[in-house]
C-alpha cells in the first residue's frame, strides 16, 4: 500500500491570479510608453500594488486543501497481443515480454494482476489464460476489449501491449472497448531488404520427374537485392539455386526453378532468401511448400554378372510388372573372354559404366547388382568413384540398392573394401563363404512387418553366410542364419538376399510358395522404391499445414504414446493416442515437426508456418494512435517505459483513496512569505535605482 500528499487551491485562487496578471501587463504597458517620468512614475507605482496585493491574499483568506491518499490493493489486468503480426517479429515479441514482466512485478506489489493473451480474429475464441498463438486474420484488438470473457467490473486499469498492427484504430468512434493505458513498441527494426511475396507449385509431383517453383520475390527499394539469391531445400539438402536478377527500377521480380522430388510420400520443400553474411533470415524470407509426391513407374536398373534361372526370374518378373520400368544388363562375355569374330560383327554392346553411375543414375530408384563383381568392368582409375557415386545415390538421393546373392557377389565379389559395403544391412568375414543345407526357409523376427510370409515347400541347398547389421530388420531366415534382411542407409534403403535358389521355390514349390515368390520381388522393390507403408509409425494430421497454436487432430498407428518433436530432434509435447486419435494445439513457432517414439520417426511431417499473405506495419503510426488515445482520454506510452512511475501513478489512479483533507491557509506556507519579501526587496531597489517617489 503505497500513499501521498498533494495541494489543491481554494476558490479564491482565480481571484488572486487574476489580480496578479492584470497588475503585471499593467507595468509592461507602463514601461513601454514614450513618456519616461511617467514610465518610471508608474512603473514603480504598479510593482507597490502587486506588493501590496500579495500580502493581502493573507487577508483575504486564500488557502489551500492538503489532501493525503493511499493506494488500496487493486485488481489489474494486462492484454497482451499475442496475435501473428506479433510473432513474426520477434524484436517487438521481446519487448512485449519484457513490459509484461515489468508490469507484472510493478503491479503485484500493488495487488493482483491477471494477464490475458489476445489470439485474434480469425480465432473462434479470442482470447487464452496461456500463451498460444493466432491462426490469421485481422487484429482488431481494442474493438474486441469488449469481448474479454468474464466479468470485468472489478477491473482497476486495464494495460494493452501491442505491436501497434491494429485494424480497430479506424473504428474509434464506434467502439466501446476502453483501456487506461496502450504500451506500443517505440521503434521497430526495418524489414529485409529482400521478402518472398508469392510461392506457387503443384500440390502433386512424380518421384524423379521435375517439379517447378514460380518464386515472385519483392526488394525495398531499388538499391537493395543486387546480389540476392534464392534457394530451394529439402531435409536440409540444397536442391536448387539462383541470382534473383531485378529490372532497374522495378521491385519485383520473378523466377523459374526446377527441382527433382526423389522420393514417394510428402516432401517438404523450404523456399528461402539466402541471407548475407550478418543476417537472419526472417519470416518473409522463407516458406515451406508440402508436396504429395507419387511414382508413375518405378525405374529399376538390374545388372547381372552371369546368366542364370535367379536371374532369367527375376528378369522376367519384373518386366511383366506394368508399374516397373526396367533397364536390365547381363553380362555375356568379359574382358578375358575370346570370341572367334571381330567386336564389329557381335551384337552384344559394351557394359556403358561410366554413363550409368554417374550422369544416368539419378534417373533410377532402385538399383539391383545379382552375382555381380564390379572389377572386371569398372576401369581401376574410377572404380572406387564409381561406387562411391552409388552410395550417394542410396544415402543422399533417397534410393534404393540391393545386393543378390551368387558366385560374384559379397565377398566373392570384393565389395568387402568398397563404399557400398556400408550401405548393407549384413556383414561378412573376408570373402565369406557358403553354408550348405538343405536349409528351411522361415519368418524372420520382421516377417509380419514385410507382409509377406516366406515359401516352405522346398528347402535350399545354400545360403551366404553373414550376420545382420545393427538397426537392419531381418525379414527372412534360412535356419538361423539370414536369408533376407533390409535396412535403411541415410535417406535411402538397402537389401540383402543370401541365396540364389528361389528360382526352385518359384519352379518346384507350391502354387502358394510360387504366388509368395512373386510377391517377394514386389514387395522388395516398392521397399527399395521408398514406399512410406514400409515404416512402423504412422500418423494423420488434420489438417497437415497449421498456423502457429491453432488447434489439429492427429491419428497415430499403431495407437500409444510418442513425441512430437522439431527439426533438430527436440521434444515439443506428447501425445497419446488410445484409438480414438488425440488432440493438441500446433507448436507456436514456424518449422517442420514430425512424431517420434523410442526407436521409430513417422514420415508424415506437421508443417507450422503463416501464410505469406499475413502483413503486418513494419512502423507503428504513432499519430493515428495519439490521436485515438486522446479522443478515448487514454495514456499511450512506449514499451521502455513499462517501468516508469508516471506510468505507474496513471494506472493505479482508480485504486486511490483519500484518506485526510486539511485547510492549509497560505500565510501558514514558508514559500508565501519568501516570494513576498523578494517582491518587496525589488520594489524598493526600484524606487532607489529610477529615482522615483
């Protein structure tokens, strides 16, 4: 409880003044005249009379009222602008937070205080006790006071802090909001100097198949953006680059960029300006642009080292499959080999390696080495580049290589020193070797997941000897070794078969075990292909692309409990969902959010961004603002000023209480007397220095 004293004039203090001022224009009136004796007559007759006058104010009864108040504990509420304009700039945002916190320690010494968070209009409800954030649209705060939920009676001041973004100002007249004081940020940093103003692409695009951006991007002003670049992202990848190049004199400027999706499912693309070195980018120098990516075809590219029935069975199965399109190579002679003709009159054509891994592999998704062994047609200069090109492929395109057991492959094949080898999900000793059978073919602890069950009417005679890498899934057994194991590799995936013998499952087994083979070699290239049914976690977001804090339904499967988590891997919340979904509200800052559990992320990405269309005032108009606080009696000061105790006084002037009056005559006032014996020193020095009587 805090208190003070202050002084208030009686009525007759309009007499007094009025007597003072008219005896002090009568003097100036006097000195200017041209005759001098009278000046100097008058001059010294006036300044007796105002001598004379001020002591006789004693006389007269003139007082004043000593009036001492307390401050009783009141009841305070901050509303706080928590609507878009303000989170895109989170300089004002700090010094919101700031001035709330100020205002909260200020004020709670004082009595209580409540804080509520304007979301804006475009929300169904306005308003929220905790910080959440708009989902768009006008902002109309001061208009909307009126709508605060509960009741506001008991309310002693109410503090606004905004951005100053207020659409209301133009409805001043009409609106009966009220507020005691408005806190407006009291300078606000300029924008970038180059801003993405509209970003168009297909909601759809095939896997490898190029996807265009359109990019309108808009500069300052015509000095800035002369050595501004745009990019596209992916997963943290650049995928596409360019020099925006603006026309003298224009601000606006378009360009054409062309990217190439690599894999199935929802690809979030960032559109982004890069920024200068010093800069950060802000909320108009990116978006982020989801793309439903589908496959039209799946382009294979098989190669075999040797002719065989695995091979001519899997050849054919995959060219009877209207959804694959195939390139196959099989090698029929090499190197060492010595016809009886001419090269000129054979019809077989030269394995083209350095065409394929290199410029043409980016065209497959799925490339597949059976009893292969690279080093007889790999040129020992580029071999190790040649690989490592496939293992860029796998690991940062997102494509999908497998390995198929034979005589050429594996170890057998020297892949033991190779990049490739640490794409595979097995492992082997050396050359490795073969294990002999017969041999069982089983479900592995990942049969039910790969959705095909495994062939047992006939056994195999052989099987690679390896053990399944960390991480990997082993789909098939032979026995207790593994037959058949996947896993991912980077963005892409990788397999491994460890036998070349299901060529007589397909021929000798069952019409069940034939049907399960051809399944096998389905199921394994769509796996290869980046199929996002292959992955254990799922979920359904609804809708997929929110606003900062606005309200979402997701659907997990299988049903339980995980994270959701940011682009580093940072948990944000958790969620549960027993089977009938669960809901949340979105994060509040902009990013790409995907959910987690222990050991699982789903593929399914939560985009949390605002709209490009959402403008805010890069500068508050203080003016328009001045003049509404004074037709509404409204204080209006600066964020910095949170603080101060003019501030504070203004607030917490409903919550005074006069607790004593006292009548204080003025004779009783020790500054009374001093100015009236100043005055009369100076009449008397007059008189002596002018000569007059």
């Amino acid at each position: 409880m805090n208190g003070g004293l202050q002084w208030e004039w009686t009525r007759l203090t309009p007499l007094a003044m009025t007597m003072v001022a008219l005896a002090v224009l009568l003097v100036i009136w006097v000195t200017l005249r041209e005759d001098s004796p009278a000046r100097t007559r008058w001059t010294s007759l006036m300044l007796r009379g105002i001598v004379i006058a001020w002591f006789a104010a004693a006389a007269l009864g003139l007082a004043t009222w000593s009036v001492t108040w307390e401050v009783q504990p009141g009841h305070y509420l901050i509303v706080r602008d928590d609507s878009a304009s303000v989170r895109l700039r989170p300089d004002i945002e700090q010094q919101i937070d700031a001035a709330t916190d100020q205002l909260k320690r200020s004020l709670g010494e004082l009595g209580t205080v409540e804080v509520m968070h304007y979301i804006g209009q475009g929300q169904a409800d306005r308003w929220e006790p905790a910080p959440v954030t708009t989902a768009g649209g006008p902002t109309t705060l001061l208009r909307d006071l009126s709508t605060l939920p509960g009741d506001r009676t008991a309310i002693d001041a109410v503090i606004v802090l905004s951005d100053g973004a207020d659409e209301s100002l133009s409805f001043a007249s009409d609106s009966s909001a009220t507020a005691d004081a408005v806190l407006l940020p009291e300078a606000t940093s300029p924008p970038a100097p180059v801003l993405l103003e509209r970003v168009e692409a297909d909601a759809y695009a095939l896997v490898r198949s190029p996807l265009r951006f359109r990019v309108q991007t808009r500069r300052q002003s015509t000095r800035d953006g002369r050595n501004a670049r745009i990019r596209i992202r992916s997963e943290g990848r650049t995928l596409a680059e360019q020099a925006l190049a603006f026309s003298p004199g224009a601000l606006t400027t378009e360009v054409l960029m062309d990217v190439l999706p690599v894999q199935e499912g929802r690809e979030v693309f960032t559109v982004e300006i890069i920024p200068e070195q010093g800069e950060v980018i802000d909320a108009f120098q990116r978006t982020r642009i989801p793309v439903r990516v589908i496959r039209d075809r799946v382009r294979v590219l098989h190669v075999v080292g040797r002719p065989s029935w695995e091979s001519r069975l899997l050849r054919e199965h995959l060219r009877s499959d209207p959804a694959i399109d195939l390139i196959s190579f099989q090698i029929l002679r090499t190197t060492r080999d010595r016809p009886a003709a001419p090269n000129d009159e054979l019809s077989l054509i030269p394995f083209p390696t350095k065409e394929l891994f290199s410029t043409e592999l980016p065209r497959f998704d799925v490339v597949l080495f059976q009893n292969f062994n690279y080093q007889p047609y790999f040129d020992p200069a580029f071999r190790i580049t040649l690989l490592e090109n496939l293992r860029r492929f796998v690991v940062d395109d997102g494509g999908g290589f497998a390995m198929l057991a034979g005589d050429l492959s594996f170890g057998f094949g020297h892949y033991h020193a190779t990049p490739l080898r640490d794409i595979l999900p097995v492992s082997w000793l050396g050359f490795g070797g073969w294990r002999g059978g017969p041999l069982r073919v089983r479900p592995g602890p990942d049969s039910d997941w790969f959705g095909v069950p495994p062939p047992s009417s006939v056994d195999l005679r052989r099987v690679y000897d390896v053990s399944a890498a960390r991480d990997s899934r082993v789909v098939w057994q032979a026995g207790d070794q593994p037959l058949f194991v996947v896993g991912r590799a980077g963005r892409g995936r990788a397999a491994a078969l460890m036998t070349d013998e299901l060529w007589r499952i397909a021929y000798l087994g069952s019409a069940a075990d034939r049907t399960a083979i051809a399944a096998f070699w389905s199921e394994m290239v769509r796996y290869l292909a980046g199929d996002p049914d292959f992955t254990d976690l799922q979920v359904r977001w609804e809708p997929p692309v929110v606003l900062p804090g606005a309200p979402l339904h997701g659907a997990l499967q299988p049903h339980g409990s995980a994270d959701l988590v940011d682009a580093s891997g940072q948990p944000i919340t958790h969620v549960t969902d027993h089977g009938s979904g669960f809901r949340m509200r979105a994060p509040t800052r902009p990013g790409i959010y995907r959910i987690r559990d222990a050991s699982r992320t789903a593929p399914q990405p939560l985009i949390v961004q605002y709209p490009l269309e959402e403008r805010v005032h890069w500068r508050v108009d203080w003016a328009s603002w001045r003049d509404w606080a004074r037709s509404r009696h409204v204080l209006l000061a600066s964020l910095q000023q949170a603080d101060s105790p003019d501030l504070l006084a203004r607030i917490t002037e409903q919550s005074r209480r006069i607790t004593r009056r006292d009548f204080v005559p003025v004779q009783e006032s020790p500054w009374f007397w001093l100015i009236g014996v100043l005055l009369l020193i100076g009449e008397i020095a007059w008189r002596r220095f002018s000569g007059a009587p």
